[in-house]
C-alpha cells in the first residue's frame, strides 16, 4: 500500500469538507501503530462528528476502520485505520492537547 497517496487523499478529503490546518505526520519510523497521523481541526464538535461520519463512509469503500473513538462529545474523534490514525478537533481541544507538538519532531508531510 501507498501510504503517502492514501494519507494525501484522506487530507484531500478533509480539506473539501472544511477542515482546517490539516497536517500529515510520517510516524513509521517513530512509532510501532501507525505509519501516518493526520491532524485536522473542525469550527465545532457538530462540525467534528459530521465530518468523521463523511470521512468513514467515503473511506469504508476501500479501507476498514478499526476503531472510532470521541464521536459522542465530538471534541476530539479519532478514527483508527490501522496504519493511518486520523485525529479531528475542535480549535480549543487541539490547541490544549497539542499533538502536533509532539509529531512534528518527525517528518511532517505537506
């Protein structure tokens, strides 16, 4: 699998449907779960929970999702697709947990 092209088209997809400061982490090298973390930012948890909705029925066609978790506050939903990881926030939510922080010590793509 194309890590790279898979990870692009899930950013493409979130950037068509309004998310914000989305940004691709390369974390194979740095961590045993997951090749690729995406980050996004969502206006609000109704916007965040819609959007993760999308996101896994647009992305079930061709890749499972593992786990989903953070749907019902909707402040923070990841989405576990086994070797990509995708993170959805609030601005507030990411700003205080700030994961970027953390990934971006590594390959950041985009």
């Amino acid at each position: 699998m194309d890590y790279n092209n898979v990870a692009q088209q899930m950013v493409n997809f979130l950037q068509e449907n309004d998310a914000k400061n989305v940004e691709i982490y390369d974390t194979q090298d740095r961590c045993n779960y997951a090749k690729k973390i995406i980050v996004a930012t969502s206006k609000d948890a109704i916007s965040s929970r819609k959007l993760a909705l999308l996101f896994k029925d647009e992305f079930k066609k061709n890749y499972e999702c593992f786990h989903t978790d953070g749907l019902y506050k909707a402040e923070w939903i990841v989405l576990d697709f086994k070797d990509i990881i995708i993170h959805i926030f609030t601005k507030e939510i990411r700003q205080k947990f700030n994961l970027d922080k953390m990934w971006k010590q590594g390959n950041m793509i985009q």
